[in-house]
C-alpha cells in the first residue's frame, strides 16, 4: 500500500539541527568569534557589506559565520535584515577628494599630486602559499608614513582642468536619485540607479562581464585613471540644522576609468569615465563595476550596441545574486504537477510518433 | 551586538504594507495588468514564494485563517515553511481545509474543491511575464502590453499546432482576462485555467524577484487562449485516483518500484482526504475491496 509521504515539519527540523551541528563543527576545536571574523577575514566582511548593501562589520561577520563562510548566503542574511530598517534620510553624497587614503594608484600618471600609495595590496605579492601562517607568529609592525596627509585631488578632477575628460555625470534637471530598494527598477534606467545596482551586484557576475568587454564585446578601451581605498565621511541633511552632521567613517574603495571617446555630434572628442564605487576594501569589484558602468553607457554615448556587458536589461536584471541564486536553487521545489503535465504530453507526442512511423513503414511495404 | 531583532505582525512593516495593498488595489482595477511594486528582501529566497508571501503578509489580518499549498498538498517541505513562518510572524490560523481558510497561498494549483465568495486565493509567480519567452525584454513586452499586441502568441501556439498538432503548452497556459490583457496563470497545469474564469473569489498574483502584482477580481471572464477549429482542452487522466477513487481531478503519477509501477492520486491532499473520510476509495486504499466503482467525478 502506499503511503503519502508525510512529516515535512519534522524533517525541516531535523534539517536544521544537523545544519547547525555542521556549522560548529568539532566541538574539541574553540569557536570562532566575530572579533575575529571582523579582523582576520576583513576582506570577506568586505564584500558581505557591499553586496549586502549594509555597513555594518559586526552584523556582516555574524552572517558570515552563521553562513557557514558561504559568501552569497552570507549577503542574504544582510540584505533580509537591512530590508526591515526604517530610513531616516539620504546621506550627502560622499566626498572622495577628502578621502582619508590608505591605497591610492593611478595606471595613467607616474607622479601625481598626493603621489602613488601602494597600501595594503596583494599586487606585487609572489602567490606562494605561506607556512608560517598556519601558526600564530610574531608579526613585525608596518612602516607608516611621517609626513603629513597630503591632499590628493582625483585624476579625473586633474584631467578635467581643460575639458580632455567629460564632467561628473549630471542627472536630467529635475530628477530626484532614485532608490532601488524602495522602487522597483524602471527599464531603460538612468545612471544612478544602475550605479546602485552595480554596486550590490554580484562581484564574479560583472567581473565576467568586465572582462568580456577588454576581450572585445563591447570594447571601450579603458585606462585606470585612479583606485584610491580609505575613509570617508557620511553626513546626512537634517531640516532642522543649518550644518549636515556627520555620522560616521566608512571605508570605500573607488576606481575612475579613463576610456576613449572619438565625440559624436552632441559632444567633442574627449576622455570618458566609468564609475566604482564599492563599501570596503574591493579593487576587482570596483573595477569590474567601473568598465560595465562605462559599457552601459553605449545607448547615451551613441554607441553600437553589440555585446553582452553592454545591454543594461541583460546586465542589470542578472546581476543581483541573491536574486540569481534564489532562482536557480527554487529549482529543487517540488515541480511534480507541471512535470506530470509534461509527461502526459511527451507520452501523447510519442504515441503519435510510433503511430505516424508504423503506418509509414506499412505503407512502404505495400508499396513494394 | 545589535538588539534582538523584533518583526511586526506578519513580518513587513506597514509602510511595506500599505505600499503593497496600494499595488494590489490597482491591479484589482485594472485586471491582469502587472503592476510594479517595491518588492522586499525577504526571509526565504527568491523564487520560493516572496511575491505570494508578500501579498499574505500585506492582507492578512488576526481574524484569517490561513491554508498554505504547494503542488495542491499542504505538506510539502516548502509550504510547510511558509504556514510555520506565517504562524511565526503572525500568529493566525491555519487550517488545511480548503473550506475553512479566508486566505490560500498556493503554488502551481487551484484547490479541486470551488473557491467561495469571500475567499482570497494567493498566487506565487516566478515569470509574471506571459510574453517573456517570446520576447526577453522588459521595455519591449510592456509596449506589447500597452498595444494589445498578442500577435506573436498566437503565432507560438499556432507554430506548436503545426508542429505537433496540438498546442504544446501544458502548464502556464495562458489566458485572457476580461478581453483585455493576456496573462500567466503561474505554472499550474491548464487543468486548472477554467477555475479562474468567474470565480467568486479573490485571486491575487505575487512575483517577488520580478517585482509584479497582479489580480483577477471576483467574477471576472478569464479565457484561454485557443483557436475555433482548435479549442482549448484540459488534461484529462485514463484512471482515477488509486486512494480516493475521484476521476476529474488532478493527478501524480508516484513511481511504485522499478519496474516501471505506478499509480496516480490527488495531486490536492485536502480535497482527497476529505473524499476517504466520506467513505471513497480507490483500488490501492487500505481497504481495496470496497473500492468506489461508481466514478465519483468533482462536482463542478
């Protein structure tokens, strides 16, 4: 006799007791802290924060080790939690030119005003796996410059003296920046929103994309104008007063993309830019998000548009990845009753298949 | 570290609420009509439920009762999920009755048994979209929209009767609603499309990831799409139920061995336990022998 099966409580219980069992792990091996996660794995918390759209180390390291160190699962935890926050307000936007920098390069200028800084980077590190490191050893202290903070105006800001880069991207008169978090996206979207989306879109996601266009689908030669890694300050408009407080630091990483522009009716032969702006420590994000910036520009540059990187619904509406992994993972949900209308056609084609052959063959051998 | 986080009743705050019962109010005025809305993150993925949890979350008041189904049966693993989050967040109740609940949330079917005035039945849609696969394009379908330009639908279901002799389309089939717009049912089977058509009840269509609500209010025309000389059919099943013995209902075929066995049964556990309580059987029940050999079809 068959019995139905039964019991999907129980066993959505029992699921998550030996998931949280796993996630501990042996017990005899002392738990892992938040402190930790903030401080040893910072880059993880990192990128948590920025796709996760919520700056917030502790709450980013807690998803982290609840995730069990699954990144994209990680920045679900976020998100499902950021969504429930009141707003209070928009911050000004932030000011990067007064930028506390800790990392700084330009791939366009060999000496600049605040100079090349390389900070904390893995480039120039010899991708040898490290012995040492499997121990707790002494760590010698870095060396930290003694001048003073010099100031470090953009390269973009230098290049645009006379006009050889277009200006920072004004919004149509009138235009109030949108919010993708409070608005459903309206396609073809205006740059903002799509700077939103690019910035808690998926790293790897545009990291592709980004490197399809320097292959050649949607080519827009780019220089690094600028990265530069440090603090910033946030400060929010209130009515009331006549100063914007300010709230905080926030680390960001920002990369300027310089990319050629042969002009077109509208606007003189110029350098044009691409945009990152990313929460933390993130150079491949940033720039990944700068050249599928610059890419999307094609339709208000008046360029072809040919590839993949550069057609913003393809982009935009895949680039999400809690979005994306919802999705693909909901195909484990039972499907049974579109798979059983499924059958019954393939079964019916197949009958009418052998019944098509079969009289075909009989009359063939009448015909012989 | 933060504060224990506390939720409001049924988890959105009532900004999102009004918000959504805005969206749904309008998609109630214009039937079949997407209506964009400020869709949220929420606690389970997307694609398993948000926009069908969102509508819920948005409605749903302490005096409801709540049914929640997937594949027509209350206790598959993920609407086992949802009734335990309402529960959570809401503290309503829950039922598996069709009969007893104000609100159903279901994926992929219409309960067997008709749904009565006063009733919201609660979609959950991954593509909202019934141009979608015909058009990628958000910007293009919505023009499409906008035009009544369903030409290009009729083409696929007139290309699949040239191909295969019949419409090909087994689930999701899609449907006018009130002459107007071309809509997606949600992927349940077309078995189900003649429940929609002027029922009573409220049927409310939420697609979290897309960002979609759309509504066919009480009573209102919703037609499948066919052709004269090829008129729309539903499925219909060689054998009855093996437990319940009901013939005109939706069935699963569950695979008994392998040797290729199997029988088939309600794919609605409420409506085909109801049946056995009433005394129904199918050949492969406990008690075989009293078997129901008079068909005993849903009445429509």
């Amino acid at each position: 006799m068959y019995v139905a099966v039964k019991g999907g409580e129980t066993a959505i219980r029992n699921a998550h007791k030996l998931l949280a069992d796993r996630r501990r792990g042996n017990r005899s091996v002392p738990a892992i802290g938040l402190e930790q996660i903030v401080e040893q794995l910072a880059l993880a918390v990192d990128r948590v924060m920025a796709e996760g759209s919520l700056y917030d180390t502790e709450l980013a390291a807690l998803a982290v080790k609840q995730a069990r160190g699954d990144m994209i699962e990680a920045i679900f935890l976020v998100r499902a939690y950021r969504t429930t926050l009141p707003r209070f307000g928009y911050t000004k936007p932030v000011e990067t030119s007064q930028m506390a920098i800790e990392r700084r390069i330009s791939a366009t200028f060999k000496d600049l005003p605040g100079g090349q800084l390389l900070g904390p980077t893995f480039d120039y590190t010899h991708r040898l796996l490290d012995p040492e490191l499997a121990e707790d050893g002494v760590m010698e202290s870095p060396d930290r410059r003694v001048e003073a903070h010099e100031h470090t105006p953009r390269v973009t800001d230098i290049l645009g003296k006379d006009g050889m880069i277009e200006p920072d991207g004004e919004m149509p008169e009138g235009v109030e920046t949108g919010d993708l978090t409070r608005e459903p996206l309206p396609f073809p979207l205006e740059r903002d929103l799509r700077l939103q989306a690019l910035a808690r879109g998926d790293e790897g996601f545009l990291l592709g994309l980004a490197y399809s266009t320097q292959r050649g689908f949607g080519r827009s030669h780019p220089f690094a104008g600028e990265i530069r890694i440090g603090e910033v300050e946030v400060e929010l408009e209130v009515a009331e007063l006549d100063f914007p407080p300010t709230l905080g630091r926030i680390r960001v990483t920002e990369c300027q993309m310089i990319n050629q522009f042969k002009g077109s009716s509208k606007q003189p032969p110029q350098f044009t830019r691409g945009y990152g702006l990313v929460f933390g420590q993130s150079e491949r994000k940033s720039m990944s998000m700068a050249l599928c910036d610059r890419a999307l520009r094609a339709r208000e540059l008046g360029e072809d548009i040919t590839a993949a990187a550069q057609d913003e619904e393809f982009v935009i509406s895949h680039s999400d990845n809690v979005q994306s992994t919802g999705f693909v993972e909901h195909l484990k949900l039972p499907h049974y009753v579109d798979f059983q209308a499924e059958l019954d056609l393939v079964r019916r084609m197949r009958s009418e298949h052998e019944r098509v052959a079969s009289n075909s063959s009989e009359t063939k051998e009448a015909a012989e | 570290m933060t504060e224990l986080a506390t939720y409001n009743f049924a988890y959105l705050d009532e900004q999102t609420k009004r918000m959504i019962r805005r969206a749904i109010l309008k998609a109630i005025a214009i039937p079949g009509y997407q209506v964009p809305f400020a869709s949220r993150e929420m606690p389970m993925p997307y694609g398993w439920g948000t926009g069908g949890v969102q509508v819920t979350a948005a409605i749903i008041g302490p005096n409801d009762t709540l049914k929640v189904i997937d594949q027509g049966a209350d206790d598959t693993t993920n609407a086992v999920s949802i009734r335990a989050f309402f529960q959570k967040v809401s503290s309503v109740r829950v039922t598996t009755k069709t009969t007893e609940a104000t609100i159903i949330q279901t994926r992929h079917r219409i309960p067997e048994t008709a749904l009565q005035t006063g009733q919201t039945l609660v979609y959950q849609v991954p593509i909202p979209e019934p141009l979608r696969f015909l058009e990628p394009r958000e910007t293009e379908t919505r023009k499409m929209h906008a035009l009544e330009e369903y030409g290009l639908m009729h083409v696929k279901l007139y290309e699949d009767i040239a191909r295969h002799g019949h419409i090909a389309t087994t689930y999701a089939y899609p449907v006018k609603v009130e002459g107007r717009y071309v809509m997606d049912p949600s992927p349940t089977p077309k078995f189900d499309n003649p429940k929609m058509h002027r029922s009573p009840a409220l049927q409310l269509f939420g697609a979290g990831r897309e960002k979609r609500i759309y509504a066919i209010p009480p009573y209102t025309e919703v037609v499948s799409l066919d052709f004269e000389d090829h008129p729309f059919e539903i499925q219909t099943f060689s054998e009855p139920c093996a437990l319940c013995g009901a013939r005109g209902s939706y069935l699963d075929e569950v695979i008994l061995d392998d040797k290729g066995g199997s029988m088939f049964v309600c794919s609605d556990t409420d409506f085909c336990e109801d049946r056995q309580s009433e005394g129904h059987q199918g050949h492969l029940s406990a008690n075989p022998a009293q078997a129901d050999t008079h068909a005993a079809g849903v009445e429509k």
